[in-house]
C-alpha cells in the first residue's frame, strides 16, 4: 500500500565528479565533521579558548569516531558485514554505531586535550563541543536517508517515506512506505543541541555537565526510536539490543549529570582538590607542542 502524501528516497546513494566516485552517506561524513568544527571553534573561542585547539582535536577525534563506529557495528550485527575481503571496512555499507563512535570519538579528543589543558579547562572545552556533536549527527543521518537504510515501521502517514523494494527487509516487502526514523533523529538533534546551547547561556551548568545530559538526552529518543525501527538487530528479552543500551545512556547519563552538580566544590587551599581554581586557566597551547 503506498499513500498519495509521502517523502521520496533518492534514486542514487552516490554520484561521479568526473573520474571520481562518491558516496553521499561519506560526503555527510565530512560535512558533519567541518560543522562540528565550526561550532565548536566559535563556542570555545567564547570562553576563551584558543579556537585552533578544536583543529587538533579533530584530528584525532574524528578517525578514533570511525574507527569506534565501525566496530561496534561488526561487534553487534556480524551478520550484516558486507560478504567481501574489504567489507568490515566499507562504512558506507551497513553503517556505523554511534555509541561506538562517540565514545571513542571524545575518549581520543579528551586524551589529546590532556596533553594542553588543566583538568577545569578539559571540562570547560567539553562543554563548549558537545552541542556540536549532535549538529554533527544530524547531518550523518541525511546519509541514512540516501542509503534508504535504518528508517521504521510501516507507515501511511503523510510524511512516511517510500522506500525502494530491494531495500525492504524481509517480510515487509509487500509495504512501500515507512516511518522515516532517520528525520525524526534528525529534528531531535538539533533541538536538543539548542537547548544545550540555551541551558549553557541561561543556567550556571558545571562543566562538563552538558556531556552527560547530551548523552541522556540522545538516548531517550533512541528509547522511542528503537521501538520502530525494523533493520536487523540482536534481540535481549523481547527488545532490540539499542534499546537497551538506549536505557542504560539514560539512566546513567542522569546519574552523572546529578554527581557533576551536586558534588562539592574544592576550597582554596584544600590538597584534596585538583587545584584548578587555585590557579589561572590555562586555556591556549602551544604549537610546538601539539607535534
């Protein structure tokens, strides 16, 4: 059954600039990544910070991200992984796990930042780079939507997108509408990272208290998300397995943000403080340094 209202799917995942071949789902990739940079360089150059920081950190968080992605995916659906010699390294077919990637991704950016930054300023770039991060994976998901991939139930809504018939899962072949989860993540995204934005301008947040709510936050959507979504997935007691993950981010994001808040602040002159605001931030770096 098809809708008279609907999204289309494009009808290419990819194109050619001359002898060169592109796939959309990378050429997100790369936008979302130089989005994330702009952002992050504009918010912590407000603080403070040296903007070109952002560069270096990019520069080993980005590939630690794809690298983390990529083996989550193999990790938690083996069955999916394209049947070729190079097919654990084609990101572009089957995708990327974004709890594996974001976690290796600010893991790798966190380890470089310690190498320039005090443990205060450390909390103080995170703060200022995590909206970015959810700006950075709206603009991944424009990806999803060109590889007609990850998108939810069958559906006749208006908005329900049409989805090719070879890339139907099994047993939903005879459906050529569905919910187009990919665009619901995206909305989300972008209106979390500007509350994050809006609680960092308005409210007196410790850093690095916006990870956690972002954390929190992203994955209470994935709750509802997974509840919808049809691709391939192991199974843990009726639920896919994102879901529970989803649970687990949630919960254990709130628990965090609360202990970031409520614990207690070092006083001058107390040993057992880390002896950041007992000295001046040191929020630029040198570049002899960072080779």
């Amino acid at each position: 059954m098809i809708t008279d209202a609907y999204i289309p799917s494009p009808s290419s995942s990819s194109f050619h600039v001359g002898p060169l071949h592109f796939h959309v789902y990378g050429v997100m990739y790369v936008v979302a990544v130089a989005a994330a940079i702009i952002i992050s360089r504009r918010r912590w150059a407000k603080v403070g910070g040296d903007p070109d920081l952002v560069y270096e950190v990019a520069w080993w968080g980005f590939p630690a991200g794809l690298i983390g992605g990529r083996i989550y995916f193999l990790i938690t659906t083996p069955s999916q992984i394209p049947d070729h010699w190079w097919g654990a390294f084609a990101i572009w077919d089957g995708g990327l796990g974004i709890w594996g990637g974001i976690a290796a991704g600010v893991a790798a950016g966190v380890w470089r930042l310690n190498k320039h930054l005090d443990r205060a300023d450390v909390a103080r770039f995170v703060n200022a780079a995590t909206p970015a991060l959810l700006v950075a994976q709206a603009f991944g998901r424009v990806g999803n939507y060109f590889n007609q991939e990850l998108f939810g139930k069958p559906s006749t809504l208006p908005w329900a997108l049409k989805i090719a018939p070879e890339h139907r899962p099994p047993h939903y072949t005879q459906y050529a509408t569905f919910q187009p989860t990919f665009l619901y993540e995206i909305i989300w995204n972008l209106l979390l990272a500007a509350a994050l934005v809006w609680l960092d301008n308005r409210r007196k947040i410790r850093p690095p208290g916006l990870l956690p709510l972002y954390i929190a936050g992203y994955s209470a959507f994935r709750i509802f998300e997974e509840t919808l979504r049809i691709d391939y997935s192991e199974y843990i007691l009726g639920m896919r397995l994102n879901f529970w993950i989803a649970l687990i981010g949630t919960l254990g994001g709130l628990a965090w943000f609360l202990r970031i808040q409520t614990r207690p602040q070092p006083r001058d002159g107390d040993g057992s403080g880390t002896g950041a605001r007992r000295r001046r931030p040191r929020l630029s770096y040198s570049r002899s340094g960072a080779r």
